[in-house]
C-alpha cells in the first residue's frame, strides 16, 4: 500500500488528452461609464459619483457601446455643504454675524437615448431625483428641508466644430425649486489629446426661504486630457450672483470600460 502525501502530483497517462483551449471573446466596444468629480465655490463645496450603462450591456444579442447609438441607464449619488459667517437680521436683537451651515446629499435614476447625427452627439435623460437637505444656524436646526423626490430632466450635446474644435452645451432641468442648470463650453485641441477653452455655467432656482428666484452665472476656462478610455479635465473661474462675486473651481474624471 502505497500513500501519496498532499501536494504531491500525479502524473496523467502517456495517453490521456489534454482539453483544447477556449478561444478568446473578442472584446467589445466599452459599454460602461463611470464619472466623478467635484467642486468648490466660495464658501461651499460638491462632490459626485455617476454611473452610465449602455442597456445592450444587458442584452446577449446587441453589441452596442456606451459611444454608439442606443438607450442608457444613468445613476448618480453626492454631497455638497455650505459654511459661513454672514450677518443677518435676528428678531429682537438687530443685525448680527451668525454662523450659517448647510449640507445634502442627492441621487438620481434617470434613462436616456444617445443618437448622432454626423457631427453633432446628443444625449436625452429623463427620471427622478431624491434631495435631503439640513440646515443649521448657530449649532441648532433652522427649518431643515428634509427629503424630497423630485422630476429631473437632462441634456448633453457635442458638436465636433473642426477636426481640432468643438462646442459643448449641456442643460437640465428639476422641478425640486424648479431649478434650471447649464453649461457651455467652446475648445480647441493643442495637442490630439489636450484641448482647452473658455466656459460658462448659469444656475437659477426658487429661494426655499424667501420664494423668490435666485440666479448664479459663471464665466471661466477648461482644460481637458483625453485618452481613449477616458478624460480627466479642470476648470476655474469667477462665480457671479446677488451676493457678489466669488471664485470656483472643478475637477471631473471619467473612464469607459
């Protein structure tokens, strides 16, 4: 009787058969996006996560990528706080600096269509977007929102100008505030994969304090480093509104896979 320790390997017959190999899948075009990014501007600050999902990802017979034609699945998550020491008008004591804090978190579920039209690409999202918000004056609760859901409605365009420019413009739209964004931008590519150019953001939303409508403009430049799984850009610039005028600055990175 013989013992064979573990480990220990057992060759095979002089006439066994090895299995033959499984060629390899051809690998597709990308079919998945994730982004993030984030910002500050002034006395606040953002960041956010997105991801994009080419719905024949999810089929076995279509093949499309996340840069062709086709239906999207779009989920996206953030934060963003607020801090400051304005002086405001305090019943009973008169004008006084106090210490102001605010943060949310929000997400949206959202399906679109991705369509080119030669040089033109345009993206179309429609879906829900979940807001909750907290506020704070001087350490206690100063009638914090709470959660809310909300209809969101976004717009992505690019329009290859030249073979070396292009335009940018995308806009959306929340019924949470009937808020209302937007975002031009006008590049030129000094390098294949480097491009830069001026840009500009509006914001407007309904004040949820005062009722009434509030509006920021933004008037800045980008630079963008692309690769063919991805980009990585910055922008930077003057944020102007009611209360004056302040800085912004943002970083947003994608890959496709």
């Amino acid at each position: 009787m013989c013992a064979i320790g573990f480990g220990a390997a057992v060759p095979a017959p002089a006439h066994a058969e090895l299995p033959a190999e499984t060629p390899a899948k051809p690998k597709g075009p990308p079919q998945y996006e994730i982004s993030g990014g984030g910002e500050v501007a002034g006395p606040s600050w953002s960041a956010y996560s997105t991801t994009l999902v080419a719905l024949s990802a999810l089929s076995k017979s279509a093949s499309g990528g996340i840069r062709e034609d086709g239906w999207r699945l779009r989920a996206g998550v953030g934060y963003w706080r607020y801090a400051d020491d304005p002086v405001k008008w305090v019943a009973g004591i008169g004008a006084q600096k106090v210490s102001l804090k605010r943060s949310g978190s929000f997400a949206d579920l959202l399906l679109g269509y991705h369509k080119g039209f030669g040089a033109l690409t345009v993206k179309g999202y429609a879906g829900i977007a979940y807001s909750n918000e907290r506020w704070l004056q001087d350490g206690a609760d100063a009638g914090s929102p709470g959660s809310d859901l909300a209809a969101k409605v976004l717009v992505e365009s690019w329009l290859n100008l030249t073979p070396a420019a292009f335009a940018q413009l995308d806009a959306g739209w929340t019924s949470l505030r009937n808020t209302v964004t937007a975002r031009a931008r006008l590049g030129y590519r000094i390098l294949p994969s480097l491009s830069l150019g001026p840009e500009a953001g509006y914001w407007s939303a309904v004040d949820a304090e005062s009722d009434a409508g509030v509006a920021a403009w933004r008037y800045g430049a980008f630079v963008r480093f692309e690769w063919n799984s991805g980009e990585v850009s910055v922008s930077g610039g003057a944020s102007d509104e009611a209360a004056g005028t302040d800085y912004y600055a943002t970083i947003n990175a994608l890959m496709r896979f």
